[in-house]
C-alpha cells in the first residue's frame, strides 16, 4: 500500500508540476493567445481549474469577461465564488447590478451548473437576491389570477410573479434593466424544469428572506473567504503599515517557525498561490526583484511567492484600490517591491551591492510582511522627524504657509507630511509624486529635509518682525534672506519690505561683475567679493561663526547664489520687472 501511495503521489507532483509550468507560459503570453492556448491543451478544464483564483479573475477580466464564455463553463466553483466575491459588493453593501451582470454570465456559460451551485451552496445569498426583484404572490384557488396584473406570470398556475426594479436604479439603467427581466425569467423556468419542486421551495422561502440578516451573513463569509487569501478587513490590513524595527524583527524571529518540510509543500504553496503578483516582481528593478532570482533561494521560492501574493493581497486592502488585471496590480507589485528592498537594505545594513546570498539570506530568514514593514518603517521615521521639528520650527511659529520653502522643498515636505508618505519625484520619472522605491530616495530626501532644518534654524537667529507685512508678496525663504541682504547692502533698514527697482538697481548694478554678453557661452558670476559679502552680514546678524554653518546650509547658499546666476546673469538692468522677479521683494 505505501508503494502505491507513494505512486499516486509522485504522479500528482508531477501533473500539478506540468499544469504550473502551463500556467506560468500562460501568464506571459496575451490574453487572446491565452485563452486560444488554454482551449488547445489537452486537458483545458484541468488547466483553467489549476489557476488559483485570482490569477483566473485577472486573467478574464484581461480577455473580457463577456468574451470568456469557454472558460467560465470550465471554472470551478471556488473560481465562480472569488469572482463574485470580487465583484458584486460595494464596501458591506451587495452591487445587484453587478451581481445581475455575473449571475446573467454564469447562467449563459452553464445555466445546469448555476441551479446546482445555488441550490446546494448559494441559497441564501441568490434569494437574497431574488427577494430584492421578485413580487411573489402565491393564488388561493378561488382566485382568478387577472386580479393580479398583467406583469405577473406563473410556472404552476400557484405562484405568480412578476419583476420588479428597484428604486435604486435611473431610468437611464434601461440596458441593464432589460438584463435583468431576461435573466431572472430564464433563470426561474430553468430553476422549474431542474427540479419543480425545489422551485416552489427557492419561492416560498423568498418571499420570507430577512435582506440585513441575509446580506450580513453573506458579508460575514465573503470576508472569511477573502482573508484567507490576504484580503484582510481595512481595519486589519491597515497594519500592514505599522513599522517594525531590525531589533523587533529578531525578538519575534526567535518564536517564528517558517520553512518548507519538503516536495509536497513545494507542490502545495504552487497550487495555492497566485502566478502574478511574482511574475509582475521579476520585472522590476529592484533589490527585492533581483534576490527571486538568485539560485541559492530556490528550494523557499514557492513559499517567498506565496508570502508576497499575500502581501500585495494586503495592500490592496489596506489602499483600498480596485484591481482587476494585471496592469492594475502592476503599482501594488512595484510598492511592495520597493519596500521590500528598503527593508533588506536596512535589515543587512548593506546598501544596494548586496550579492546573491546575502538577498537570499535576508529573504529566506525573515517573513516579506516583516521586510516591509521594516522597509515602510524608514520612511515614516522622516515623517514622525518632520512632525516634531514642525511644531517647534521657526516659520511655523510665524504661521507662514509651506510655499515659504520654494516648490521644490516644499514638494519634500508636503510629500512627508500626508498620511502615507511619498517620494517627491518632480516628474523626473513621469510623476510628481511616487510611493519610496530605494534607500537611495530615502537618503535625498532626508538630505533635502537637513537643508529645510538648517535654513529654518538660520532664520530663527535673525531679527524678523513680521514676515507677514509682505503677505502680497508670494514670500519664500529666498526672497526672505536676499532682500534683507540688499536693503542692508543699501543701507535701508532691515524691513521685510519691497524695495524701490531704482534703489535696487544700484545693488543689482554690482551683483555681477561684468555685463551679459549675448554673443559668448560665458555668463557673468556673481562676484566673490559680492559672496563674501553675503556671508559677512549673515555671521553678523545671526552670531554665528563661519565654523559653525553646517554642511547644509552652505550647500543652501550655494545653490541660492547659483539660482540667482541661472535667473538674471542675462537680464540687464533696464529690463528689470517686479512682477517676474522672484528671488527679490521688489515694487
């Protein structure tokens, strides 16, 4: 006997072995070319039932699910059930739209299997249903049935019935409308000529549904359902985001039993996990993407996959996105990717020239959930830094806005300090802001933010009464330190006040030392004697020692002197216009 088990098991590992390698040639190929290979193969029922469930919603949704007929008549049950999971629920409210729409393709794809399924698994939920678009009115025999109306038609000469349409629904729905007559007539006739008893049955008990008890119960199981796959309720998938930090990681590691026993949980963690989420992460560029394909992981590849299946499952949630293909799930796979190198950059201690083992290594002894939230940890420690200098920081003190920092700063800081923090990107990749992909963005914008700290903490030493008086004005940090430098070089008072063009053009007049010339590459500097100038009234007002300026601010500075060359070196005088003059508080 243990021979024959041994047979019978080493030939299901291999048929369940050909169907995953099937599925994952599938996986690649277009959703029309799909389908054709999938109708093809030798065996298509026993390929299309392989797809774990939200690899075969992804893909019908791809080929377009009223062009899938073939593949939702071979389609299990449990892959009928995660669709309607998916699809026919509005938060905990039932969308009987929708569901009108998938029950109508179901019945059109195997109208027998339908009764079956409903009669032996979804009773409650399809009466559910029924209850909200059937007017049931059972005949006493003395009855004649024209009393009831001509909408009403019967089966048995006992119940009448006749559709009707919610209150819900827009005279525009009339599409759908006309759906929903034609699919709840058929579906009823069907339902009678299955089984005619059962059909008095499914009637009687319709017209005694209870819609919140029936609709509760149903959200209750879809949500049982769901978590087992890694959609888990917002309110525990939320904690996807809650940060870990390497010290917590390796307490909790030590209670940890992860691992795979042997060629049967192989097989186990391929059937049950989805194709897409690993495929769609192999082609990113990520130190996450790179370590799925290192050698030496092989043997924890299925279980590395089925964790980060669950992860992305779990963002999902947690964002509360829609996501019906694979070109949706693209942006959850390239989140989590981006974490998860955060997060085994940080764990290492390495950065981004980790070899082989080393990502095989951190992947193969930490769970991809606890990578992340190690890598998500990272960003929302610059978050929690912003908030705390926030509250004690000089321009918010002075109630002054976030455009006080230039649009560029000001892109870092209103980044940080949404709820989810992201990486001002500045279109540099298409976007102007994107989810934290790589250490490296980390570091810019902690560098971006030490700058913001320094420049506030420089302004705090200097004697501004009211910034506010220039509230007309659209006043930025660098307007705020250039135009007291100016009036103190003219010898105005140190007001944050605009200043006249014809006094500023005696200042402007010496900014550069020599004119813009049209006709050479070279543009005119502002002058070292004008720099150290600037710098000798900066230590004078504020106390402080050159020595003590910090690295930041003097790349601050710099890059303000740089922007003041980039700006005005080819403007001359005459042309001069307050309004397009940014840089000065000029009137």
């Amino acid at each position: 006997m243990t021979l024959i088990k041994d047979t019978h098991t080493r030939e299901a590992m291999q048929r369940a072995e050909e169907l995953y390698e099937q599925r994952k040639q599938l996986m690649k190929l277009s959703p029309e070319q799909a389908m054709e290979k999938i109708l093809e193969y030798k065996h298509p029922a026993a390929l299309v039932h392989s797809f774990v469930e939200q690899d075969f919603y992804f893909l019908i949704h791809e080929i377009g699910p009223e062009d899938c007929n073939p593949l939702l008549a071979m389609a299990s049950q449990k892959q009928w059930e995660y669709v309607l999971d998916m699809e026919i629920w509005n938060q905990d409210r039932i969308a009987t739209g929708d569901m009108t729409r998938w029950l109508y393709l179901f019945f059109n794809a195997d109208s027998k299997r339908l009764i079956q399924w409903f009669l032996s698994e979804k009773t409650e939920i399809i009466e559910f249903y029924l209850h909200k678009f059937l007017n049931i009115i059972i005949r006493i025999h003395d009855q004649d049935p024209s009393d009831f109306g001509d909408d009403f038609f019967t089966l048995d000469d006992t119940f009448y019935v006749r559709i009707v349409d919610s209150d819900e629904e827009s005279d525009s729905d009339m599409l759908d409308k006309e759906l929903k007559h034609q699919f709840l007539k058929h579906f009823l006739e069907k339902l009678a000529d299955y089984d005619f008893i059962q059909y008095q049955k499914v009637l009687l008990e319709t017209i005694h549904v209870l819609p919140a008890e029936s609709e509760e119960e149903a959200y209750r199981l879809r949500t049982l359902r769901l978590a087992e796959k890694g959609f888990l309720p917002f309110s525990e998938a939320i904690g996807v985001y809650q940060p870990m930090t390497p010290e917590e990681i390796e307490k909790k590691l030590i209670q940890l039993r992860r691992g795979i026993k042997g060629p049967e949980d192989i097989i186990l963690y391929r059937i049950r996990s989805p194709i897409s989420p690993s495929e769609l992460a192999d082609a990113q560029e990520s130190v996450f993407s790179r370590s799925l394909k290192s050698v030496s992981i092989n043997d924890m590849l299925p279980l590395v996959q089925s964790e980060f299946a669950a992860l992305c499952n779990q963002l999902i949630s947690a964002d509360r996105k829609a996501v019906q293909n694979r070109d949706q799930l693209k942006d959850v796979v390239k989140k989590a990717c981006g974490y998860l190198s955060i997060g085994m950059e940080h764990l290492s201690g390495l950065r981004q020239k980790m070899s082989s083992d080393q990502m095989a290594a951190i992947i193969e002894r930490y769970p991809i959930k606890w990578i992340f939230r190690a890598g998500y940890g990272r960003v929302l420690m610059l978050k929690w830094r912003v908030q705390r200098w926030q509250r004690s920081s000089w321009y918010h003190s002075k109630g002054l806005p976030l455009t006080f920092w230039d649009e560029l700063r000001m892109g870092v800081l209103g980044g940080l300090m949404i709820k989810k923090p992201l990486f001002f990107d500045n279109y540099e990749t298409g976007v102007l802001y994107r989810e934290f992909e790589s250490t490296e963005d980390i570091e810019k914008t902690a560098d971006a933010l030490a700058k913001i700290m320094a420049m506030d903490s420089l302004l705090s030493l200097i004697k501004i009464d009211d910034p506010l008086l220039a509230s007309e004005h659209l006043l930025t940090y660098k307007n705020t330190l250039l135009t007291l430098w100016t009036r103190n070089f003219l010898g105005l008072p140190e007001t944050l006040t605009p200043i006249s063009v014809e006094k500023f053009g005696t200042f402007y007049r010496k900014l550069f030392d020599r004119r813009p010339d049209l006709q050479h590459d070279a543009y005119p500097e502002v002058p070292a004697e004008m720099k150290r100038n600037f710098i000798n009234w900066l230590i004078q007002t504020t106390g402080l020692d050159r020595d003590e300026m910090s690295k930041s601010l003097e790349d601050m500075l710099e890059e303000l002197f740089n922007e003041i060359e980039n700006e005005y070196t080819m403007v001359t005088q005459k042309d001069l216009d307050p309004r397009f003059v940014n840089l000065f508080l000029l009137e």
